[in-house]
C-alpha cells in the first residue's frame, strides 16, 4: 500500500486541495485525496506507476465489495427480525446486484467522477457501481468502517431504496424461465461461450437461451451468471408480453 500511496503522490499531485464535489457526495474533506483519485481510475484508463505497476480501482473494489456486503447484511438483519436466511440472502443479492449498483451509483453521482477509456464490451454499463464499491473501499481505508457505513446507510440505503418494493421486484429470472419450460414440458438449455476483449484486458460472457433446440433469447455480461440473467431476462419478458 505503501507504494500505491507513493506513486498517486506522483501522479496526482501532491498537497492538491479538496474537490467541492467530491465533499458534496461524501460528506467531509477526505484525508488522503489520492485514494479517492484511484477509486475512479478504471481499468480501461489504467496509469503506470514508477516501478511500472499498473494503477486503477480494482484492488480498492475486491476491499468495498466487501464492505458493503458485511453493512447491507447487517442492515438487512436489522430491517428484518423476523425473516430466514434465505430470504435476507435475497434481498442482500438484489441490492449488491451489479446492474442494481450501477444505477444507484449514478442516482448519487458517482458517474461523473470516473476516468475511463472507451469501453466496448458490456462490461462497460457496470463502470460505475465499480466505481461506487471502490469508493467505498477508499472510504474504508481513510477514515474506517463507521465512516463507510454511514455513508452506505445514509448515502444509499436510507434514501435511494425502497426494500418494500425491492422485495416485490424478480431479478431471478433463469429460475422463472426454468419453471416456465417444466410447465409447458419444454426441453430448455444454456449455451455459455466466453469471450476476450482486448480494450479492457477483461473476459466477457454471451450465453443463448434454446427451447425445443430453437434460439429464444441471448445476453452478454462479465460473469456467465450475469450472462445467462440477461439471456433470461429477455425471454422472460418476450413470454410475459404474450
């Protein structure tokens, strides 16, 4: 961390004063400016450091995803006394979803502070709830864990969700398209491919939905389960209009 530290003095600056919006999105004049400058670095517009590391928000993203999966959990316990783990589990998966972070992150801002290249694959729409959770992370780091939960809470939780609504909104659609193809006796199946996408160094996935060996729907995503949710997500809807 040390040498992170060292190469943003380098790159960013060092003694610069406070972003006036970035005071307004966070609350307080941060301590160490050049860890938030990072969090907005995505990797598509990566820097080099003088020992030739590369520089950008991932690492600082692996830290806020699980900063902000321990506060919703314990948010969630709270908000429900009397619900099981598995319904906890899926209201925590439906608010860390990453389409899901990616909107809440440009409802407050976020977006307007990334650094980012052209982007072409699909992974491209999530750049900004990266960017929220490597935030977080940055916030994590210069001022600890009640400072990056109050944040989440008061930034995101208390007043850009809904949980009543959330709880009534599917985001499970393999599982309905499954249950669909069981009801009308319908052979159904996944076919995943991964593919590479040399702008971003990242790996992308297109998955096919086929019924009856008949193509229903396609999606892309960064993850194969992302991929066959969007494939889904497109039949399910296609069904539903019928």
């Amino acid at each position: 961390m040390a040498k992170i530290f060292l190469a943003l003095k380098l790159l960013f600056l060092p003694g610069k004063k406070c972003n006036k919006k970035l005071i307004k999105l966070l609350g307080y004049c941060p301590r160490k400016q050049a860890i938030y400058d990072l969090a907005f670095i995505h990797s598509s517009a990566s820097l080099l450091s003088p020992d030739k590391s590369v520089i950008n928000n991932e690492r600082l993203e692996f830290l806020g995803d699980a900063v902000l999966d321990a506060v919703v959990a314990e948010y969630l316990f709270s908000n429900y006394p009397n619900k099981d783990e598995g319904f906890l589990s899926m209201m925590r998966s439906k608010i860390v979803k990453r389409k899901h972070l990616n909107l809440l992150a440009i409802k407050i801002g976020i977006d307007k502070f990334i650094v980012a290249n052209a982007l072409n694959n699909s992974g491209s729409k999530h750049v900004s709830g990266n960017a929220f959770e490597a935030l977080i992370g940055a916030i994590y780091l210069d001022k600890g864990y009640k400072k990056a939960k109050k944040f989440i809470i008061h930034k995101v939780l208390n007043t850009q969700i809904n949980l009543e609504e959330l709880e009534n909104t599917e985001t499970d659609f393999k599982s309905r398209i499954i249950e669909w193809a069981q009801k009308n006796r319908s052979e159904i199946s996944f076919e995943n491919q991964e593919e590479y996408s040399a702008s971003d160094h990242s790996a992308l996935f297109v998955s096919r939905i086929m019924v009856e060996n008949q193509l229903m729907g396609s999606g892309k995503g960064s993850s194969k389960k992302e991929a066959e949710q969007n494939a889904a997500e497109q039949v399910y809807n296609s069904i539903s209009s019928h």
